[in-house]
C-alpha cells in the first residue's frame, strides 16, 4: 500500500493499474478449496484500492500461472501468467 501510495502522490506521470503477484503453487490442495495466498492478494488489491480511493475492480489484479490458474481466476484473478503450458518449461 505505501508504494501505491508513493507512485500515485509523487510520480505524477505514472497511473497505477493493477498488481501482478505470484502466490504459492499448492498441488495438495483439493480442486474446490481457495489459495490462502491468493484471498491475502485480493485483500492486498482492496486495501490498495481504498488508499487510491478507486473502486477494487478498477485494478488489474494479476496472480496464477500455468499450474494453478484456473483457481487463480475463480479467486479473482483478472489476468494469469501461463507461458510454460504453452512453450513447455524453460531448459
């Protein structure tokens, strides 16, 4: 928050747009349970959003990739990182 915070009164040239993260892939956990770390990365974007006095949604919230992004997206996430399903992994 103190960075969104700094970007949005000091650098008058910059518009935050969003956050992208990376929670911690969790294969153990069942198809329907959430990400813990995933609800702590949404608060995160609504606790930016009320600094910046900005409606949550207006902020990209970017979290999953290729091993865990469809409970990325039903956890929130608005965009997913998945260049590995589709490249193959880097070697």
């Amino acid at each position: 928050v103190t960075l969104a915070r700094l970007i949005a009164d000091e650098c008058a040239h910059l518009r935050l747009c969003g956050l992208m993260t990376i929670g911690a892939v969790r294969p153990g956990l069942p198809p329907d349970a959430s990400n813990p770390d995933f609800d702590m990365l949404c608060a995160v974007r609504a606790d930016v959003a009320t600094a910046l006095g900005v409606p949550a949604e207006e902020l990209e919230l970017s979290m999953g990739m290729s091993a865990d992004w469809e409970r990325a997206i039903r956890q929130g996430s608005t965009s997913v990182r998945v260049g590995s399903a589709i490249f193959g992994l880097r070697g």
